[in-house]
C-alpha cells in the first residue's frame, strides 16, 4: 500500500484496560485514542515523518483494519504536534 499526497497512516496507541485505581474499562466506554505512531506519510507531506509520535484530531481520522490492527488515515494539516 502507498500512502498519498498529505495524508499519514498512524498505528493509534492501545488504550489501558484498567484505571490507575484498578477498575476494568469495558471496550465500549474507551473513547478512541487521538495520539499515535506514524508508519508512513505520503509524499506531499513537508511536517511529519515516519516513526514520528504526533497526536491528531480525533474526528479528523478514517479507520483502516490492516492485517487484523486497528490504524488511523489523518491528513498532515489535522495533527496537532509532533513529540
């Protein structure tokens, strides 16, 4: 698969599965995560890298199930920052 123009594909970071005081979240109430790994950027992207760990707009992102994992299709102008 190749990625194009401005857009980012992020591997989004796993939600706990348990609070600091130790409740269960259910899988339900985990709101979607908005921060996460880019596994690649298209060409047209000037900001944002490979391996670079940005946080996003969370409603800016189209979901893609690749290989069974969950990934986030965001164009580089809805990432917030990079870390």
């Amino acid at each position: 698969m190749e990625i194009l123009g401005k857009a980012v594909l992020i591997k989004p970071d796993e939600l706990p599965e348990t609070t600091r005081g130790g409740l269960i979240v259910p899988k339900t109430a985990k709101e979607k995560p908005n921060k996460g790994l880019v596994i690649d950027a298209g060409h047209a992207c000037t900001e944002v890298r490979r391996n670079d760990r940005v946080h996003y707009v969370r409603k800016a992102a189209s979901i893609l199930i690749i290989d069974d994992i969950e990934h986030h299709l965001v164009f580089e102008d809805k990432i917030l920052y990079i870390e």
